[in-house]
C-alpha cells in the first residue's frame, strides 16, 4: 500500500534554512496530491502545505506562506520542503502525507522528521 | 479557515467501554471529516473518511457519523491499543484544519 520516509530534520538558528525530502515507495506518486503536515511538541496537527500530482498547484497555509516552498520531483518519487526564515515556532515533527486524486483524506503518513530552531 | 471543535479533550475509560468523541465544525463540510488515530511518538493513522467510511484494515469496533455540522466517532468494545489521541479533519476547503484532540486515557 506504500511507504513515505521523511529526511532532512535537524537544529538549525532562527533565520536560517532547511530542506525536507520525503521519498515515496509501493505505489503511483504522481496520481496523489502530497501535503506536509506538522506537530509542534505537545501540540496539535497543522497542515501546511499540499501540492497536486503534477506539481502545477500549490498551496500555503498563513503560517509559513512566503518562507516554505513546497516541490516534487515525480520521476524520484519524492516530494521536499524548502524551509527559509524559520523561527522558533516552527519546531515540529514534520510529516508528510498522501491523499489520493479521488479521496481529500491522509491515507499513509510517513514517520515524521523533527525540525529544531534554537539559537 | 473553518473551526473544528473537538471534545472533549481527554476522557478516562476502561477496556470493554464505548466512547464517544464528537467535532463540531464551524461551517457546512458536507460529509469532508475524517478521523485519524495518533500514538504517543508515532505518525498519526486514518481511521475513518468521508465521515462515516472505515479506512482498510480499521477494526469494525471504530465507526463515525453526521448529523449536520457535528461528527462523532465512536469506538464500541475499547480495547487496550486503542488508548490514544484521536483527531478529527475537515477535508472540505484548504487548510484542510485539525480539530485540538481528544486524548482517551486508562481508568
């Protein structure tokens, strides 16, 4: 039914730059849209960010618009997170996840990568 | 954004019990709620979809419905591995937003 293993997490200062990677494996990459979701320690989901199967439609939530640039690459099966001017709420896991052209549900998750901003 | 309300926060139930977890959104989703069950340190799980469809592999136990604008998932005959987080998730207009949790603890 697929996997979805998350790289990239890791300390990084405030103002500074991280980029995620997720590599899908097991099924179609290209028929799902692809989302980053985030879970900042002892708190909620946030999703912030999804892109169609053929990468042409992105969207943004408030919270990171402008500063996080979501992309694919469809012939590696994998979908990364360019993360610029992070600040300290911006510590989370980050997950990302897969929904299906014909559903609007997470239906796999991949393990998830810790992102830190501390000075 | 639409609101999702989930409640309660936290509950205390035995294994056997039927518990109810309900998510109020704040405008019509249609049927656009899912379920999701998160353990502690682990990625979260899809339990329902479309407010009232069991994901593969989802234990007959875990079922959800709609009357309106509020959701409610149930788990009938709670068993230990179900101790967890639960979310809910308006999947009708982006941000695709999380209710706050409900945590469902060991009595």
């Amino acid at each position: 039914q697929g996997q979805l293993v998350e790289s990239g997490g890791g300390l990084v200062k405030p103002a500074g730059s991280l980029r995620l990677s997720c590599t899908a494996s097991g099924f179609t990459f290209s028929d799902c849209y692809m989302s980053w979701i985030r879970q900042a320690p002892g708190k909620g989901l946030e999703w912030i960010s999804y892109i169609s199967g053929s990468g042409s439609t992105a969207y943004y939530a408030d919270s990171v618009k402008g500063r996080f640039t979501i992309s694919r690459d469809n012939a590696k099966n994998s979908l990364f997170l360019q993360m610029n001017s992070l600040r300290a709420d911006d510590t989370a896991v980050y997950y990302c996840a897969r929904t299906w052209a014909s559903r609007a549900d997470f239906d796999l998750w991949g393990q998830g990568t810790l992102v830190t901003v501390s000075s | 954004d639409i609101q999702m309300t989930q409640s309660p926060s936290s509950l205390s139930a035995s294994v056997g019990d039927r518990v109810i977890i309900t998510c109020r959104a704040s405008h019509s989703i249609s049927n656009y709620l899912n379920w999701y069950q998160q353990k502690s340190g682990k990625a979260p799980k899809l339990l329902i979809y479309a407010a009232s469809n069991l994901h593969s592999g989802v234990p007959s136990r875990f079922s959800g419905s709609r009357s309106g604008t509020d959701f409610t998932l149930t788990i009938s005959n709670l068993q230990p591995e179900d101790f967890a987080t639960y979310y809910c998730q308006q999947s009708y207009t982006s941000p695709g937003t999380f209710g706050q949790g409900t945590t469902v603890e060991i009595k």
